[in-house]
C-alpha cells in the first residue's frame, strides 16, 4: 500500500507539471520561440548537469560486490533493451522508430526511479540505483542519441560527439573513477541546475498537450508499446534474473527499474533532432498514468517470484 501511494503522489506530480506547461502554452505565457529555446536549454544545459551529477556517488567498501553485481545486471539489462528495440521497431516509420527505441532504452529512473526504489528498497537500495544509473547513462547517452542522428557513420559520430552530454558521461566517470570532486558552490550550481530536469522537461511535455489529439492517445503504436515497456519487459527481466540465480536487493532493484515508465528525455530529444515529438509526449504521458496500475502489481509479482 505504500509503495502504491508513493506512486500516486509521484503521479500526480508530474500531471501537475504537464499542465502547468498545457496552461502556459493556452493562455499564450509560452510561445513557439520560448517553448524551442527551453528544449535547447535542457539539452545543452540542464540535461548534461543533471548526468554528470548522477556520477557524484560515493560508494562505501561494504557495498562493492553489491555494486559488482548490480553493474553487471545493467549493462546485461540495457544490451537486452537495444536488441528488443531493433527486432520489435526494425519497420516502423524512421521518426517513430527513433523514439520508440529510445524510450526502451531510458526510463525515467530520474524522477520516478529514486522515490518508487527509496520506499520499497530504502536508502540502500538508492544507493544501488545510484551505481546502476552510471552505465546507465552511457547506453543511454551513446547508443540511444545515435537513434535520432542520421547520414553517414562518420556524419552520426560528429553528431554524437558534439552532443554536451556525452562529454558530461566521460567526465563525470573520470571523477568517480578517481573520486575527485568538484569544488563545493561548483558542485551545488551543477546539481541544482541538474535538479531543474524533471519540472522543466515535464512543462516541456505539457506545451505539447495541446498538439495531442485524440487518434493520437488511442493510438494502437503507443499501447502497444505501453504495455511492452511496462509489462512484458518488467517481466522478462524478472525471469532472466531468476535463471541467472540473482535475488535480493540486486534483483529488486534491477527488476523495479525495468519497470518504469517512459523517460521524459525522450520528449526532448525528439524535439531537439526533428523526430515525432508529437508521438514521444504521447507515449510518455500515456506511459506515466498507466505506470499507476502497472508499478504495483509488477512489484507483487516480483516478490513472489524471489521469495
């Protein structure tokens, strides 16, 4: 019952946020002009503080093997992502086939991973999340962006490579790699400005709620993939970990995370490279209010099955 209300309050927060961006966009507050600078500014900006600061974690001596193995089982996770992507999506139309790849790839462990993990998992579950976000990120910001880039291979790596948030991922791993730190009000602005993603991407979203017609929230493509994101996926990652031998909070873990909803960075991107941003604003929000349904009951599912 907690886990279910912690949900509904994270739920309910990110339709607040929406509409707040639905409203601004009706009453003229934000323009076409404002609406596009705000997509630039959360993906050169925001979005690169927001990954580098997922790196700043510190990792007790106690905790490394858990961390070995949480490592391990995402990296084997986000590899299974990428090959279901390309066999499910291979003849979908290129926009929609960019976003729907993407959205496999980057759930949104930002917003919701963090409070959805902390009340069933508590803080040593965070702290896992924390570890698994770091190769996380790096599938993420690689393999992921290379989804919405086109041309050649040399064209696409230029595209990837000028991308700020990759050279957030190197830098942020050397840090933890060596434990360096940044120098404290350094440290503060990059994590602040990096805390800004979430309001702003989901404000973001809102301003496309307007565009959204009703084809397209009945639209059978953004189901469908609903219900591969939030359920059959959970469920398949859940079974492998179980043949794998895997359990405890690693499991848990790793099984919750596969579990969420669509990534509100898939809206932005969409935007920022020419794709159906249309259609990724659908799938998210879509994704999100089902998520209330779909959350609980993978979760009864999971302890059942590690028991």
């Amino acid at each position: 019952m907690e886990t279910i209300t912690t949900i509904l309050k994270l739920q309910i927060t990110l339709l607040l946020l929406i509409t707040a961006g639905a409203a601004g966009k009706k009453l003229g507050v934000i323009t076409q002009g404002f609406s596009d600078g705000l997509s630039k500014f959360l993906m050169n900006i925001v979005l690169p503080c927001s990954i580098f600061s997922s790196f700043q974690t510190e990792l007790g001596d106690d905790i490394w093997r858990q961390s070995a193995q949480i490592l391990l089982v995402t990296v084997a996770v986000h590899i299974f992502y990428i090959l279901l992507g390309a066999a499910v999506y291979r003849k979908s139309d290129p926009d929609r086939r960019a976003v729907l790849r993407f959205a496999i790839l980057c759930p949104n462990t930002n917003f919701m991973g963090m409070p959805v993990i902390n009340g069933i998992y508590g803080s040593a579950g965070v702290l896992l999340l924390s570890v698994a976000l770091v190769p996380a990120r790096c599938f993420v910001m690689t393999v992921g962006l290379s989804y919405f880039l086109a041309g050649s291979l040399s064209a696409r790596l230029k595209g990837l490579f000028s991308n700020p948030s990759i050279w957030a991922v190197f830098a942020g791993a050397v840090m933890l790699l060596f434990r360096w730190h940044l120098w404290q009000p350094l440290a503060k602005a990059v994590s602040s400005l990096g805390s800004c993603n979430t309001p702003l991407a989901m404000i973001l979203i809102g301003t496309m709620l307007t565009s959204l017609t009703r084809e397209m929230l009945t639209d059978r493509s953004v189901w469908s993939f609903c219900a591969l994101r939030l359920l059959i996926i959970p469920l398949a990652v859940a079974l492998g970990l179980r043949l794998a031998g895997a359990g405890g909070i690693v499991a848990g873990v790793s099984a919750t995370m596969s579990a969420l909803p669509a990534g509100a960075v898939t809206m932005i991107y969409a935007k920022a490279y020419g794709r159906d941003d249309v259609f990724a604003a659908a799938c998210i929000i879509v994704s999100v209010l089902a998520s209330v349904i779909t959350i609980p009951l993978v979760n009864i599912g999971f302890s059942l099955l590690f028991q």
